[in-house]
C-alpha cells in the first residue's frame, strides 16, 4: 500500500485546473478518470467519463483559480479524497466559490479519478 499524499493530489488537481483554464478540460479528465467515475456539479448534474471527455473542451475556459484549505480524508487501500475550497474566475461572471472533493484511486502507479463533488457555497 502506497498512501497518496498531499502533495501529489493537489498536483494532479492543479493539472486539471489548467485543463480547464485552455479548453483542454475534456481530454484530460477523459484520460485520468477511472472507466466508471462520475462528476456531481453545480445544478445537481452527474456526469459520466464518457460525457466529460465528450464536452469539457467546449465548455469556455476558466481565467483563474484558487486552490485553499485542502486536505485529505482516507478512504482505503490507495484511494483517498482530496477536500478543498476553490474560487474561480470566468470572464465577467461572479467568481465561482465552491467546496470540491476529489476522489482518487492509485492504478498502476498512477492517480486516477473515481469520483468528484463540487459544492457552491456562494
């Protein structure tokens, strides 16, 4: 058992982050995203690898985010959440403040995305 650490979710997440800042949203969580992983967002919407990697590339980018308070929860053997508060800027939008929980799993040596929450809080 190889514990997942701080360090190396918040990278990944950073990772998916920039994905979404360039347009290129639907091609990374596509290819991190375990084959059964699901996103809950904003609206009450679940969303399925498929229908991520399909359409987050068209979706406009993000102008900048903030990544605060994280920290991880223990789920198992290699798996663990990654809970924080994020705040993010799209063009002249309100910011979008929510709590976010990301769920991941070691495969191969390698993060992969089970499951994802976002939760508005403003």
């Amino acid at each position: 058992m190889t514990d997942l650490t701080l360090e190396e979710m918040l990278a990944v997440e950073h990772d998916g982050w920039s994905a979404l800042c360039t347009s290129r949203g639907g091609t990374f969580y596509g290819s991190i995203m375990t084959p059964d992983a699901l996103m809950v967002v904003a609206g009450g919407m679940v969303l399925d690898r498929r229908t991520i990697a399909a359409s987050l590339d068209e979706a406009p980018p993000w102008d900048s985010y903030e990544i605060t308070e994280a920290r991880v929860v223990r789920v198992g053997e290699d798996c663990a959440a990654l809970v924080y508060r994020a705040s993010s800027v799209r063009g002249d939008d309100p910011p979008f403040d929510a709590l976010m929980t990301s769920v991941y799993r070691r495969v191969d040596g390698d993060l992969r995305l089970a499951h994802y929450q976002q939760t508005p809080t403003g």
